[in-house]
C-alpha cells in the first residue's frame, strides 16, 4: 500500500506496438524487384497453351500444371460456355445450402466411379479440400503423421487441427523407417492418418506408397493421398498414384484438384460412404464456403471424358517429359528424382536462381523459381513441367536455353 506522502511516479510511456510494423519491415520483394529479377506475379496477356505471351512476347510455357492440355481444349471451354449459359456465374452460396446445382452431383459420382471409391465430394480448390479432411478427422489426443515435404496446403490443415488439439508428427520425406520409428511411438489408444502427396508437387519424386501402405497395415493408420499432380500422368488411364501401385482399396482416402491436369478450379476427395459423409456433414471448408463454380464443374466434366478416352494424351505428355529430363541429365544438370510431369533444376542458391530465372525469362522460357518459403535455403531449384501439348520445338527451345545459361552461370 502507498502512504499519502508516497511519490508517485508515472509509467514510462511505451509506445504500445504497430501490428503492421512486420510488413513496412519486409523488403526483400523490393529488393528483388529493384534488381529485376522478380519472379512472381507476372501477368500473362494471352495463352495457347504452351505458348503464353507477356506484354506481347511469345514465350515457351514450361511451368505450368495444365498437364494434358486442357484448359486450352475446345470441348472444355464450351462446356463452361454452355454452364455459364444455364446456371449463370456463380452459386452464390455453400453447397450445404443454395449451391448445389445437378453438375456438382453429377462430377460426383463420375469421380468416384473414375476413381474406383464408393462416393465423392467437391471442394471449391483443392487448398481447402485438405483443410476440410485433415482437422475434420483428426481430432483431440489424435495423431496426424506427415511426410516433411508435403504440400504446403496439407502443412496448413494440419496445423489448424493441431490447434483443435490434435498432434501433429512428422516423418522423413518418403522414409519408411522413419515412418516406422514414428508410428511405434503412438500410444495405441490414439487414432493415427498417414497424409503424404501422391507426386510430390516440388520434385515430381512419387510416394513410396507399398511401404506406406504395409506401415499402415501394421499399425493400423488410415491413409491420404494428395494426388493433385498425379492425376492424368500416372497409374491406369491417369487414375493416379493409388492405381500406379494397384493399391486403391488400401488408400482411404484419395484427394486431389482440378486446377491441374483437369484444367480446372476446385477439389474434391474420394473415398468410403461412410468416411465421406462424415466430411460433408462436419467439414468447415466445405460448409462456410460458396461450391465451386458451373463453369469450373462443367470444364472438369468435360476433361474427365477427354482423359478417359484419349490416353494417348498421357503418352505423350510422359514423352514429352522424359525428352526434357534426358537433355538436362545430358547437359549436366543436377535433377532431383521423378518419373512425373515435373523436372526440378537444383540449383541451391537463392540469388542464382533468381539470375537463372530471368535470363531464362529473358531467352523466352518460362518456369518457376523454387526459394524461400516454398523450400529450404541450399534446396533453391528451377521447376519445370510439361504439358502433352508441348510440340518438340518447345522442348528444344528450353533445354538449349538452359545449357547456355547454366554454362554462362557456371551451374553446369
Ligand atoms: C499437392 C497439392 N495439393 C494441393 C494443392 C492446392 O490445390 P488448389 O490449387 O486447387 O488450391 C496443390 C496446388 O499447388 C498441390 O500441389
């Protein structure tokens, strides 16, 4: 207590702290942009395809997840044409409530028939696809095991349900040992769901999915499978990894985009009734969000067909890749390992990489730059993937490119 005669003296004034002073910190983007070598967010003023210009320069699209060629596909434009032309633009609400239109049942049920699972259910991307699985099946005193280099998405839902009170392990990227040693720790009370890409979307590397499925038989876990960049590129007729290994019945749950290879927006997750239902009935994504649009479903509708009958568009797009990954391996350039769609550069400089890019930009190719946050610093890389679409020129054109420059860069 103070007596009366106490001086009392003030708080020193502290200025209480700015929310925003993180972001007028940040200025590494700036940064970059002053060098101009800046590799994000450039607009694309027109695209064929495999051809795509910027600022009215023709340049050889070697980056993109449009696998097969769709969403430049005739039949596919017009099937959103004509669903713009019946429902109009959007549902304007959840499916739960107004914005289930007849497309959205119908995809439905061709996914799950496509995918050999009992039922389906459609998210608005494929992002929120895992964000309503993950945290909506993994709940308190639960276990998430985690491959460490999954998608950033599957990071994120995972984290929310961590929030909820689940727990979240992770295990060594496609290390089965290390899965083992992870599942040995889980007390047995607990319920456990192995989630891992299918292609693992930054090195196109596919899952060890025999050994994560024996693992999971042993001790006892359910399984999901994020097969966005697998689907329409392996297993039969483009059914993905799961069909790959001949392995369907023991993948619970197989989940995926359309904003890849079925040239579209939207996610969706195939798997048991019972499993399904559940989602649907509890899964905050899909629930507080406005369904996907008539015309994303309709052009999903249409490159489904297009992907069922026409695998000679899977041929060719793995031709098309291997062609690309025998040149780079010719040059000398160091690839990390796959047999997908997708050829990752190592390039393990962050600087070098955005120098890379540029020039590469510059020469008229077109791909993505791999740094911070997307993957560790030493881990900095150049993705490329192909689509079937992609003529030899093309590829011609971008393994020439990328000799000179990693020559002139001392990369190879
Ligand atoms: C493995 C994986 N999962 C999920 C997503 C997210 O899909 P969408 O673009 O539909 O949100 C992506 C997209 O980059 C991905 O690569």
């Amino acid at each position: 207590m103070l007596s009366e005669n106490a001086e009392v003296k003030p708080h020193p004034v502290e200025q209480p702290k700015d929310l925003f002073k993180k972001c007028f910190d940040f200025t590494l983007a700036d940064e970059v942009k002053a060098q101009g070598i800046y590799p994000f967010f450039h607009p694309i003023d027109e695209t064929e395809g495999p051809v795509v210009s910027f600022g009215g320069r023709k340049l050889v699209m070697a980056g993109s997840n449009n696998y097969l060629g769709l969403t430049s596909d005739e039949r596919v434009k017009q099937a959103s044409i004509d669903a713009i032309r019946r429902y109009g633009t959007s549902c304007s609400g959840s499916r739960y409530m107004t914005g289930t239109v007849n497309l959205h049942v119908e995809l439905e049920e061709k996914l799950a028939d496509f995918f050999e699972k009992e039922r389906c259910l459609l998210f608005s991307t494929g992002y929120q696809t895992g964000q309503g699985i993950i945290p909506t099946l993994v709940q308190r005193g639960e276990y998430i095991v985690s491959d460490r280099d999954n998608h950033a998405s599957l990071v994120a839902a995972s984290i929310m349900a961590q929030g909820a009170g689940a727990n979240l392990v992770r295990y060594n990227h496609n290390n089965m040992a290390d899965l083992e040693r992870v599942l040995q720790k889980i007390p047995a009370s607990a319920g456990r769901m192995i989630v891992s890409d299918g292609v693992f979307s930054v090195s196109g590397e596919i899952v060890d999915l025999p050994g994560l499925v024996t693992l999971a038989k042993k001790y006892n876990a359910r399984i999901v499978i994020d097969d966005a960049h697998a689907v329409g590129v392996i297993g039969r007729n483009g059914r993905g990894t799961p069909s790959e290994f001949d392995l369907v019945d023991d993948v619970d749950l197989i989940m995926g985009t359309f904003s890849k290879t079925f040239g579209s927006l939207g996610g969706y997750v195939v798997g048991d009734r019972s499993v399904i239902n559940y989602i649907k009935h509890n899964a905050s994504s899909l629930i507080f969000s406005a369904s996907p649009t008539p015309a994303s479903v309709a052009a999903v509708l249409a490159s489904l067909e297009i992907i069922r009958n026409e695998p000679e568009l899977m041929t060719r797009l793995i031709a098309n890749t291997d062609y690309v990954r025998k040149g780079l391996l010719k040059e000398g350039f160091d690839l990390m390992p796959s047999r997908t769609a997708i050829v990752t550069v190592l390039i393990s400089d962050q600087m070098k990489t955005l120098v890379f890019w540029k020039k590469l930009f510059e020469a008229g190719v077109y791909v993505n730059a791999f740094i911070r946050p997307g993957v560790m610093p030493g881990h900095e890389a150049l993705r490329t993937s192909f689509m079937a679409s992609h003529e030899k020129e093309h590829l011609d054109k971008v393994i020439a490119e990328f000799a000179t420059i990693g020559r002139e860069l001392g990369v190879i």
